[in-house]
C-alpha cells in the first residue's frame, strides 16, 4: 500500500472514531454504557455524561475537605475536583484502589470519578434496566437509576454530583 493510500486510510478511521458513538436504528430507546468496577462489583454510568476516562496517576491532597474528595489533578491544563466513589459507596479501599478517572462535566463541575477499572462498552435497552431497587436503603439509592441483569448497578452521576454540591460551595 502506497503512502498516500495509508494516510486516507488513516484519516478516514480517525474521523469514524472521532464520530460520537451510534445507536443501532432498531433499538430505539437505547443507551451506551461504561461498565467499570469498584472492589469486585460492577457499576456503569451513561457514555454521554463521559467526557474521558483515563489511568490515575495520583492527585494533590487539599487539606482539611470531606474523605470523598481524593484530591485535584490537572487533565490538558484543566483542573478537576477527583470524587472517590468507594468512600461515596462507603467501600473498602484495597491494593488495586484507584487506578482510572472518569472524567466528567456537569453543570460547570469539573469532576473525576475514581474507578478501580474499565471493564466494558456496552449498547443497551431502556427494558433491560430494572429500577425496583428492593432492598436498597439509605443516600445510596439515589445515587442509583437501576440494576441490569447481570447485577451491574447503573449510576446516577447528576444525583451523585448534586450530593456532593456542598463540596464545590465552601468558602474559605
């Protein structure tokens, strides 16, 4: 293959992967996920709100806030607030604790999410999501819009980072 022939090659599979992900016409009411752990359990959050997911290299501590925020870090010269879910979920923190940001933009918020890892993209049906949360109490489960079949627990990231609001308001 002649060099002029890689690079529209190149240049043709860059702009399809730079397209936003399609659903397929024949699901109508679906929805693209990020499945990702969190100590053995399974969680997924809605693609759209995603703006990035990325490998956590540590953040800088801000002395004197809440256990849920890790600390700040610096993604293409933005500064974000990371959240630790584990301490949201009051989760065991292990070895393997934090090893990927989500990243996300909610109403100004520039939020990381810390994750344990990716595990999957997967496309969805709204009828797969099950959101009788029987048995689930407390603050949590608000923080939850529903179980998938495999038990994977599907976020709510706008209710998460509406509880967390008192975080970004303090004044010093």
């Amino acid at each position: 293959m002649e060099t002029n022939d890689k690079n529209t090659l190149l240049k043709e599979r860059a702009k399809r992967l730079a397209q936003k992900a399609f659903l397929p016409e024949e699901i109508k009411d679906a929805r693209a996920i990020v499945l990702f752990s969190l100590n053995n359990e399974y969680y997924a959050i809605d693609v759209q709100q995603i703006e990035a997911i990325q490998p956590f290299r540590g953040a800088t501590q801000i002395p004197g806030v809440s256990p849920v925020v890790a600390g700040v870090i610096n993604v293409s010269g933005v500064i974000y607030t990371v959240l630790d879910l584990k301490q949201i979920f009051q989760l065991e923190a292990n070895a393997r604790s934090g090893q990927y940001v989500i990243v996300i933009v909610h109403d100004k918020l520039k939020v990381c999410l810390l994750i344990d890892r990716v595990i999957d993209y997967r496309i969805i049906s709204e009828k797969e999501i099950q959101t009788n949360l029987v048995g689930i109490k407390g603050k949590q489960k608000g923080y939850i819009q529903g179980l998938l079949k495999d038990s994977t627990i599907l976020l709510d990231v706008q209710n998460i980072l509406s509880a967390q609001q008192s975080l970004f308001n303090q004044s010093k």
